[in-house]
C-alpha cells in the first residue's frame, strides 16, 4: 500500500487511479510532484516569514495571536490556496491563459502579472544586500562589531563595549550595525528624492542575484524543479543549527517566552484579527499569480486538494519556528544588555540587517553564525523569487502561444531578467531603501486583496460555483469538500472584504524611522497600487466592446461567458462537456466508411456522456 501511494506521488496521479501518459509535452511538466510542492513551499515561505510573524506574534498578544492566525489560515489561507492551485492546474495556463473561464475578467491576470514584476523589482535587491552582507561576513571579525571604523559617529556605542559605560549613558545609543546598515551599506541620503549616487557593491550583488535566479530557470520548471531540492530544505537545516545554538545562551528563555506568553485581553482587539488575516494572506503569496502559474505544470489528474493544505500548514509552521530562533537571541542580547526584549525587538529591514548581525556579534565565532544567517535568507527569497520571474515568462509564452515563442523560451526568461535588473538599479542608490519601502507598503498591498476577491467573485458567482465544483471532481476523481464549498462562495470573500476595509482603516503614512516621505512620494506609491487594479475595469470594457450582440446586456453576456478552448488543456482530458463535437459533414463521413460498425458502435455507446437531472453532461467515467 506504501508503495502505491508513493508511486501515486510520484506519477502526480490521484491515488487509486490508473496511471497514465499526461505530460504536456508543449509545456513541460514537473519532473515529479515532490518538486512541485517543494517549490511552491519555497515560494509561499519567504522573508516575511522571518522578520515579520515573530514581530507581529509578540506585539500582538504572542501566543494569543496564535487563536486567531490559524483560524484564518483555516478559513481564508487553504480555502483560497486550494483555489488557486486546481484553477491552474485545470487549465495548465498560466494567470493570464486561465481566464478563458470567463474573458472579460482577464484584466486580473494582467493585474497579478504588474503586481508580480514590482515585487520582483524589490525582492531581488532585498536579496542582493543579503548576499552583500554574506560575503562581508567571510572574515575572522565581523564588520560591525565595534565603533572603531570611518564611518562610525561619536554616539555608536557597541554590545561589546564596557557594559557600565552603556547603561549609565543618557544619551541615544546607536549601534555599530545600525551606522554601519544606515551609513555604509546604504550611505543613506536625506530623502526620497535625493538619489545620490548607486552604491556599486550593492549594484555588483543585485547582477549576482539576477544572474542566479535566471540560471536556475534557463530551462524552466525542468531546471527550477531540481534547484529547490536545495533551496526550498536547507533554511530548515540553518533555522535548526540557529536555534539550537539560540536556546543554549543565557536569556534565551526570557526572549521566547517574550514571543509566545498569551495577552488575552488582545484577542478581543480588532487589530489583532486583521494583522492575523493579512499576515496569513500576503504570507501564502495568494493574488500574485504564482500559484496558478506553478499548478500549471502539474499533471492533470494531481492532487492538489491535499498539496495545497501541506504547503499551507508547512507555510505557517515554519513562521512560528522562525519566531524561536529570532527572539532567543534577541532575549541573548536583551539579557547581555540588562534592557527588556522589547527594547530590542525588530522587524523587517531592521531585524534582518541591525538587530539579528548585532546579536549575532556576541556569539563566539560570529562570522560563522553570519554566514549561516545571511545565507538562509537569501535561500528563502530566491524560492519566491524563482516563482515571481517563472510567473512572467509563463503568462508571456501561453499568451503568445506559437512554437517560435515556445522553443525560445530561454530568451524570454532572459528578457525579463534583464530588464529586473535595469528597473532594480534605483534601489541600489542612497536613497534605495526609501523606494523600496514605497514599494513593499503600496505595490502589493491592498490591490492584492482587491484582485483576490474579484477572482473569487468571477469563478464562484460568474463562471458559476456549480460548474467549478464539477470541473474539480473531473480533475481530482471527487468534488471539492463542503467546507470548501461554503468557504469558496461565502466566508472567504468575506474576510478579504474585511482584509480590505481594516487595510482603509489602518492606514498610515509610511515613514522610515524618522523619516516622513513627502506627500510626492506617497502619491507615486498610490498610483502603482491604482496600476494593477486599474488593469481589471480597463480589459472588461474593452472584451465587453469586442463582444458580439447588439445591446449592453448581449454583449455582457458574451463577454463574461467561458470562451470555446476552455477547459483541460490534453485531449484526452476533454470528456463530458468538454468533449469536442464534430461537424456533421465528419459524421456523416464516419457513417458512409465504417471500418468495423459493431465496435464503433459499441465503443460510441461506451464513451458518451450521461444527461444528468439538472441537463449537464457527466462521462461514465469521470470518476476514475
């Protein structure tokens, strides 16, 4: 019985059924299921899961933030990653060739495509001062460690400096990493708009980002699916070594019990509920269009009902076990300080780059831990990386669509990495990390909720939640669970209706530490959150204009009704109603010159479909 089920694994088919030739032999498969979850894990688990969970968990009520987390993860995070993964899947296209569901939504796959290329911008130069930050690490004395360099002020004040001096100084401490983070790596500027000059060390590793990212993918999922084997397990390895050496330091209990002891009294906060909701949301990388993407390459017959809620609990466990291993040593450092957890306590930019490489420079062989570090989180945002640049060249090739386009392929994936890159240069000047922060709050913030709750609307109440509930049991061999079924048409869009109104509400101004943008900025950071969301009401009234019918309501109609090539993309998948129909000269032809009439009659009888009691057509053996 093991061996099957690992064989059912492997051939991608659901279990109990007769495995079959399914490849796509025009667009690739993956090589087996094992990469294909591996590389969406790779892609859902991602920086946030690092600097910004643990800080969320403890401000929020720490282990009572837990409650609600994994409630929504339960009723939002799978529902809407199962969604996403059997969309494409059943399709095998890509976020834009999906939308054959209903054509006059196609505007949200061109939305996930322009919010995927600006986190691609961002997230690749996020990776770069990684890996700028790995390679400074491979010395005997880490850079950071003490006041003593060129660009330190009179107010740094180091960890390892005499501890007496530190808690009797009323002036504002500045640590070594922080002058080293502001006025070294970055040589900040004082504004937005006060590029400055690009800094060349950080240019030189976005070039070895980039170049990375498009070596693994020069063949596409072929190349990619073998890359993650590595990439999406070794950060558990390095998460693992940096707790168990976390949780041997002296304060490290104090620094986790900071993180998980429950303020229950915060469970009733609304706040509480929807940092829970939207960290489950962005976390999961639903809306970006990657999980329809890499669904796409699946087998047709696999089953990704119980892919999506693996990845999913992986996804949220994984944030949690991130949470140990950062707030051990920062509770290492709070105790080494004789300061409270809070005072030490980061997230983002901040934790990744100051607080973690200042606690690690108490550690014995420093540069060691560093390099382990450092090279984790570069790990985890080329898994989502790999995802976002394979999104674009995927919607690129399938809408294009011909064998040119096809065979050429590399070049496509070469175009858009070369063009990441020259887009990626301004966030490598002194004023970078204040675009990048535009970026990161307005690119992929709200527009992302609208686009997901849109693409519920269309499947569940346009294309009909009927007909996706049949497609389904034709895909997997059973319908989706009635849980999901309700979650789908009713609970899910209501908590990313609500995602949305508390993101309206919440709103503040960005800033970066005291830095306030200017009203400018904060307009350009509306307009690229307005440009993926505007995609959406543009293409539906240029289809609806496009449409045959002579009123309004025809052409809505036509325009929101599910184009002919809908469906599985082999024709061996296209039974029932997907069956494709002959002409009656063809008929006619196959009565005139039967070869063997009883067979074909036989075999006609056989393969048609059942007229169900509500006049759809079921095949007899749509239930493998």
């Amino acid at each position: 019985m093991a061996d099957k089920c690992s064989e059912g694994l492997l051939n991608g088919t659901v279990p109990g059924e007769q495995g079959k030739q399914e490849k796509s032999v025009k667009r690739g498969n993956w090589g087996n299921q094992i990469e294909f979850v591996l590389t969406s894990v790779g892609y859902a688990v991602g920086l946030g899961n690092v600097w910004r969970f643990p800080y969320l968990c403890y401000r929020n009520g720490g282990g009572a933030f837990m409650f609600p987390y994994f409630i929504m993860l339960v009723f939002c995070g799978i529902p809407l990653f199962f969604m996403e993964l059997s969309f494409g899947q059943f399709a095998s296209q890509g976020c834009l060739g999906v939308w054959r569901v209903s054509p006059m939504f196609k505007g949200v796959g061109y939305g996930m495509m322009v919010v995927s290329t600006y986190i691609g911008i961002y997230y690749n130069v996020v990776i770069c001062i990684a890996f700028y930050y790995f390679f400074v690490s491979m010395t005997h004395e880490l850079p950071w460690t003490y006041c003593s360099n060129p660009w330190n002020t009179p107010d740094c004040m180091g960890v390892l400096d005499n501890i007496t001096q530190l808690l009797n100084t009323t002036q504002k401490r500045t640590s070594p990493s922080e002058e080293y983070w502001r006025r070294y790596v970055l040589n900040l500027s004082d504004d937005i708009g006060n590029l400055g000059e690009v800094r060349l060390p950080l240019l030189g590793c976005l070039g070895v980002s980039w170049v990375v990212v498009f070596l693994c993918l020069i063949k596409g999922v072929k190349s990619s699916g073998k890359v993650v084997y590595f990439t999406a397990t070794f950060p558990y390895v390095v998460l693992t070594i940096l707790f168990v050496r976390g949780i041997t330091l002296e304060g490290a209990v104090t620094g986790i019990m900071y993180y998980l002891t429950p303020q229950w009294d915060k469970i009733l906060n609304a706040k509480v509920w929807g940092d829970a909701a939207s960290q489950i949301f962005y976390s999961l990388g639903c809306a970006w269009g990657g999980l329809i993407t890499m669904a796409s390459y699946n087998k047709f017959h696999n089953n990704c009902y119980r892919d999506s809620i693996i990845i999913s609990i992986t996804n949220c466990a994984t944030s949690v076990y991130a949470g140990f291993v950062i707030f051990s040593i920062l509770g290492f450092m709070a105790n080494h300080l004789g300061v409270d957890v809070s005072k030490v306590a980061d997230h983002g930019p901040g934790l990744a780059f100051v607080a973690y490489p200042e606690a690690l420079t108490l550690l014995p062989i420093s540069p060691l831990w560093s390099i382990l570090f450092f090279f984790m989180l570069i790990l985890l945002g080329l898994g989502t990386q790999f995802c976002l640049l394979e999104t674009l060249v995927t919607a690129i090739v399938d809408e294009v669509g011909n064998e040119w386009i096809i065979r050429k392929k590399t070049f496509v994936t070469l175009g858009v990495a070369v063009a990441g890159f020259l887009l990626g240069v301004p966030l490598t000047t002194q004023a970078g990390i204040y675009w990048l922060l535009l970026m990161d709050n307005y690119a992929a913030s709200f527009s992302l909720v609208v686009i997901s709750c849109i693409m519920c609307v269309a499947i569940m109440y346009i294309y009909g939640h009927r007909n996706y509930f049949k497609d389904i049991e034709m895909m997997l061999g059973f319908p989706p669970p009635l849980f999901f079924q309700i979650c789908w048409r009713f609970i899910s869009p209501a908590i990313i209706f609500f995602i949305l109104v508390f993101t309206v509400i919440q709103y503040r101004p960005i800033s970066y530490n005291e830095y306030v943008y200017p009203t400018w900025a904060i307009s350009i950071g509306f307009l690229m959150a307005l440009s993926s969301v505007i995609c959406i009401p543009i293409y539906a009234i240029y289809k609806v204009c496009r449409s045959e019918g002579d009123t309004l309501l025809e052409r809505l109609k036509n325009a929101t009704k599910a184009s002919k090539d809908w469906g599985p993309a082999l024709p061996e998948h296209r039974s029932g109603r997907y069956a494709p129909a002959f002409s009656p000269s063809t008929e006619s032809h196959l009565e005139v010159q039967p070869l063997q009439p009883e067979k074909g009659q036989s075999e006609a009888a056989a393969a048609s479909p059942v007229q169900g009691s509500n006049g759809s057509a079921h095949s007899q053996d749509s239930r493998l």
